[in-house]
C-alpha cells in the first residue's frame, strides 16, 4: 500500500510551522490537564507523565502543506492511558484539545483513543525541543498534522464538536489525509456538531 497521500510530497527534511509567537514551557512548569466529561478530572506534571508506561512508535508524518516525513520515531505516553484514568463518561464523544499559547483543535474521541496516539516527549529518541511542541506535544499520526498539537497544556471531553483555531478559520473539522480533508467545502454535516449520548 502507497504511504503517501493523495495530493503530498516526500521529503526527508522536518519543516517547523508554528503560527503565532512560540510558546516556551519547561519540563518542571508543565502540567496536563484531563477535563470536562469525565468521571475523574486528572491534573498530571512532566514526571507523572514519565511515570506512566512508555511506548515507542515509528509512524509517517503528513502536513495539510502537502509535505509528508515518513518513518518518525516518537516515544510517549498512549492517550487512552490517561483517558482511562480520568474514565470518559458516556455521553463524551468529542474533545477539544488545548495548548500553551491559547491553540486549540478538535477530535472525535474515536481518534484519541487509537493505540498510536501519543502524548510524546521524546523525538527520534531525544527530548523533544520546544520549537517542536516540548516538553509534550499531541501525536495523532493518521490525520493531519494541525491535529497534533503542540506545548498540549489539557484535554477537555465534550459532548459535541468543537471546532478549534484553524477549524473555525475553515480547516476541514476531521483532518483524514487520505482524503485530503484538508478545508471545509459547504457546511459542516449537522451530524458532526452533536452526537447522541451512546446509550441512547
């Protein structure tokens, strides 16, 4: 199977692209919060985060510029880890997710829960530099990558869409490279707004 979506380009360069000024957090100031619709609100430092079990994956990177780094080593922590913790209540099926600097960007909760989505620390096995999102920044390796969010400061469940900083400007609200989902073209399906409690 192609790695590279439809519409990119390989390179074996890493481009920096950061809108706004570059927040700066040290590893001993970070803090994660886990909030909104859970049973279990989780407030977590950079040394709880480290305490947590640590995966490594390798996993393709692709931009909405239309560049694509393939073979990217992260380590980190599953994200389904935390939520586990904080225990997502039912009607929770969205999330907004917040960073240092007042970026946010939306998910379906579907999405963070994949085994591959990390909060990372660490790239290509040193600690990941504040021009990158450091100390943490999102992983969500199978869409876009606006929707891996750097200096990631909380986590907030919802129980409907969202939509964050570059959604509202007119980025598409999901973000799949394989269909090039990358601006919103017509109405945003009423569907995606708000989603029925699960039990129901």
């Amino acid at each position: 199977m192609d790695r590279v979506p439809p519409g990119q380009i390989l390179t074996q360069r890493f481009p920096i692209l950061t809108y706004g000024e570059e927040p700066r957090v040290s590893p001993e100031t970070w803090r994660l919060e886990v909030r909104g619709l859970v049973e279990a609100p989780l407030v977590l430092g950079y040394a709880d985060l480290l305490a947590l079990p640590q995966v490594e994956v390798v996993r393709d990177f692709h931009c909405v510029t239309r560049w694509s780094r393939l073979d990217v080593a992260w380590k980190g922590v599953q994200a389904r880890v935390l939520l586990e913790r904080a225990r997502p209540r039912p009607e929770a099926v969205a999330v907004l997710v917040h960073s240092y600097g007042g970026y946010t960007t939306n998910l379906l909760l579907e999405d963070l829960l994949r085994e591959d989505v990390l909060l990372a620390h660490t790239l290509f096995g040193r600690p990941l530099p504040p021009e990158r999102g450091g100390p943490v920044r999102l992983l969500v390796p199978h869409l876009y990558a606006w929707k891996s969010a750097k200096w990631v400061q909380a986590i907030e469940l919802l129980d409907h869409l969202e939509l964050g900083f570059w959604e509202r400007l007119g980025y598409h609200w999901r973000g799949d490279p394989w269909r090039e989902e990358r601006f919103q073209e017509g109405p945003i399906p009423a569907a995606s707004l708000r989603f029925r409690s699960k039990k129901t």
